[in-house]
C-alpha cells in the first residue's frame, strides 16, 4: 500500500484502541476438541507422533489420532496456519517450517470445508526472500485454490491488545488475523535457538507479535506465556522432519541438520513441546524458560508420565 493509505489504517487503528482498549477474541478461539483432549477426572494430554518419509501422509495419520482435522476446523472456518517462515533458508536447512507438512495441513483445512486458510509469519530476514526459500508461499499458490492464500505481514494489522492476567506485559500489539480466526493451528519447526536454547511450538507465537520483539527475549518465559494467554492455538503440528542441532534459529550449515522424518500433534501446546525437548534434544522441559513457565501458569501438561503418548 502507498504511504498515505497505511498513515490512513494507522490512524484508524489508533482511535479504536483509544476508545476500546482491550481487543477481545472470538469465543472459538483456544477451544480444544474432545477428543483431542479427553475431558474428566484423570484425563491426560494427548500427543500423537508418527515417524515416516511420506510427510502429507504422516501428517494426516498424525492428526486421526486427535480425531482428524474436522475436530478442529469446522465448516466455514477462517484458519490461520502459522508456520515459521522467519529466514532466507533453503527448506533442507531446518531454520523454517517443511513447506510439504503447511502444504498437507492446508489441503486438510480445506477438505475440512474451511472458508478461508490464511498462512503467515512476521519474518525475521526480508520477508519476500524468506516466503521464497521456505518454499511455503509456492506450496500454498500450488493449490490453486482461492481460499488459500500466503500473504506478507502488514504493518498495519499489528493492533494492541490488552493482557488480562499478565504478569509481565499488560499490552502487545498483535497480529489481527491470528485474533480474528476460528482456529489458530501453530506449525512450529523443532530446533536450536541461541538465546532461547529451543525454539518449538510456544516459542513460534513470536511471529505473530509487532513492536520491539527484542524486549520479549528478557523474562523470556513469562512474557510469551502472557501472549497465550490471547493467542491460543487449537492445534499444533510439530515439524521435526529434520531438526537444526545447532547455530539456531536461522542456521546455514546442512552440518547442523538431523534428518528425523517425525511428526508430532496435540491440542496441548506444553505436552507437546515438553514430549519434542526430551525426545529430540535429550534435554529437560524444565530447563526451557518458556516451557516451564507456560507449564506453572496452567497452559499445559509438562510431565511425560502424566500424557498419553498415542504412536501412528
């Protein structure tokens, strides 16, 4: 959009937050489906993992074990489907989401009879060069289908909203399309990250936060788990078809990937982060600043003992 247009759109933005401060979210948002969530006394956290080298067919099997994608998007749903698509990296790289496992997800949105999918991501690197070597914007125009679509991040659409219960920020500018849609799926991929130690599936909601995310790298636990308590995906797919070990987030080197061929699913976004620490890093949830305190606050189940581990 030209200048004027986008001064036009913040300035709109900017009145409404002066009247109405607090931005809330549609009700669906965050629900979890029955059966990807058992509710009742004793109930468990379900994380579903399958290991394989045909990822559209994993991904699907994956998600029947939760009770398939219809348990989360229902006819008429708008869907938004975050990956990370944060650096200017080759998919074989690790550093962004398997554009064949966004690929299969939105195919299995739209057979859900879903209205729209959006899929999207605040990209760290240029964002037109990082769309382009993830290879997800072309798998997502390789549908043909117009209700699909990978657009760029505006400015704009960056709006603030107010944090109940937050403990460390009370207000972030967030990205309206994640807070409009009736099921937010989170498609983080599995690797390494320098400040955070991990990167997984909590982790990936900073891509749908504006302003200055440089400050939400100090109480780095705390401040993410403020932003679930807004954003909060009904399903997360996680992408550990190879893994960056190293050098992480954007990596570079093919030395520092390890090809896992896994998928993980769960509408638990702490099971399934804490199952994907253990497993693939041989490392303690605990030990991981935002695993642990979404885990504290109640956003999930951090003890593998206490989930149901379904294999496909």
């Amino acid at each position: 959009m030209d200048r004027r247009e986008f001064l036009r759109q913040v300035a709109a933005w900017s009145a409404v937050a002066a009247v109405v401060p607090l931005i809330r979210i549609p009700q669906s948002m965050g629900q979890t489906a029955p059966l990807a969530t058992p509710a009742g006394a004793g109930a468990k956290s379900v994380v579903a993992v399958g290991q394989g080298t045909d990822y559209p067919a994993l991904v699907q099997s994956v998600l029947e074990k939760l009770g398939g994608m219809k348990a989360f998007v229902k006819p008429g749903d708008k869907v938004v489907i975050k990956p990370n698509i944060g650096w200017d990296r080759k998919p074989e790289l690790a550093a962004n989401t398997n554009p064949v496992v966004v690929k299969a997800l939105v195919q299995l949105a739209l057979a859900a009879d879903a209205k729209q999918v959006l899929v999207f991501d605040r990209s760290c690197d240029d964002t037109r060069r990082a769309y382009a070597s993830s290879g997800i914007k072309a798998a997502v125009e390789s549908l043909h289908d117009k209700r699909a679509t990978c657009p760029y991040c505006q400015e704009s659409k960056f709006i603030p909203v107010n944090i109940e219960n937050g403990t460390t920020i009370q207000q972030w500018h967030l990205y309206k399309d994640a807070l409009d849609a009736d099921c937010y799926i989170n498609v983080p991929v599995a690797k390494h990250h320098g400040l955070a130690k991990l990167t997984l599936g909590l982790k990936n909601i900073m891509g749908v936060a504006g302003g200055n995310r440089g400050q939400l790298h100090q109480q780095q636990g705390e401040k993410l788990t403020d932003l679930h308590l807004v954003i909060k995906p009904k399903l997360v797919v996680m992408d550990a078809t190879r893994i960056l070990l190293r050098h992480g987030p954007q990596g570079g080197n093919i030395a520092d990937v390890k090809q896992m061929d896994t998928i993980m699913a769960s509408a638990d976004p702490v099971a399934i982060d804490a199952y994907a620490v253990s497993t693939l890093f041989n490392m303690k949830p605990e030990d991981i600043p935002i695993v642990a305190a979404a885990a504290r606050r109640g956003l999930g189940e951090i003890d593998i003992a206490k989930m149901n581990i379904v294999q496909v």
